[in-house]
C-alpha cells in the first residue's frame, strides 16, 4: 500500500489543481449615477499579499478580455472589460450565458431555478478594476442594450440578498472568489 509522499509524480502535480485557493473577501457596494461601485477588501484571515496578487490576476483576466461571473442567490451576472466587449461579437458570448450560469451557479441556482421558467435573467454588464491599497475596486456599468433602470434594481437587488447574508460567488476563468457584506 502506497501512501501520499509514494504517490507517482503525475498524481502530485494534479495536486494543487485541485485545492484551488479561494478568495474571500468583504464587498461594500454604492450606486453611483453610472454604475455601481464594489469595493472587496480581504476578508478575516485572509492573507493580504494572496489577496492583492488574486485581485490582480483578476484584472489582469478581464482587461485579457475574459467575462466574470458572478451569483447571488438565483440572481447572475456577466461582467466584462471594454477588452472583452471589443471582442464579443466574435466569440458570440451572449449565447453561451444561460448555459454556463446553471453551470457557475455553485448549484446554488440549480434548485431555485427550476421552478421559476428557464430563461433566468441575466445582467450584463462592463466592469473596470483597479487596485486601490489594500482594495480592489470595481465599477459596473450596463452594457450596451440594458437599459439603466433595470441594472440599478438588479444591483439593488443583489445587495439586499447580500445584507441578508447570502455570499456572493464570482469566477473568472477557475479562479473563485466568495465576497460578503460582513
């Protein structure tokens, strides 16, 4: 019988694959005229060089034009960076979001959106972020096409669920974040 320090090399390297860090934070979200604004701070415990790198490789993935996903509840919500949007129309994105939101949802979604007609809403939305000391900073604005009105009940919402403390969960290509308001 092998144990783990006899495994072969090739299990050890999957290894870290499959811990994949988790990035928790705090969120403070303020409506602006624009947009809405997200500051995530690390949360407790959380070590604050892992936090800062994280939220650069985060940034550094949207303005590489990949979208973030983000849940709350049965809520989703697809971010981009103007990288991203100048993409879009060949990568057909939009099509592909009901899809991978069951996916994302943590199966969070999965149970609550069965009964509510398939087609769950989803925002889309622009994001820019940027590190701000110890912060990273979001500011979503609608995409083209979402009308304005609609995008502040959807971040209205969205806050509500996460003062009532529901986390929540964002992913950017693998890389997975749980942010909460306490």
């Amino acid at each position: 019988m092998m144990n783990a320090m006899q495994m072969p090399m090739s299990a050890n390297t999957m290894m870290p694959m499959m811990g994949m860090p988790m990035m928790m934070a705090t969120m403070q979200c303020d409506m602006q005229d624009d947009g809405m604004m997200c500051k995530m701070m690390p949360a407790m415990g959380m070590d604050m060089t892992m936090f800062r790198n994280s939220a650069e490789m985060m940034a550094m993935m949207m303005n590489c034009g990949m979208p973030m996903m983000m849940h709350c509840g049965n809520m989703s919500m697809m971010c981009m960076s103007q990288a991203g949007m100048a993409m879009m129309p060949m990568m057909g994105m939009m099509n592909m979001m009901p899809m991978m939101g069951m996916g994302m949802g943590m199966g969070m979604g999965m149970g609550m959106g069965m009964g509510m007609g398939m087609p769950m809403p989803s925002m889309k939305c622009m994001m820019e972020c940027s590190k701000q000391g110890d912060a990273m900073m979001c500011k979503m604005m609608p995409m083209q096409g979402m009308n304005m009105e609609m995008f502040k009940n959807c971040c209205a919402l969205m806050t509500k669920m996460m003062e009532c403390g529901m986390p929540m969960m964002m992913s950017c290509n693998g890389m997975p974040m749980m942010c909460c308001t306490c």
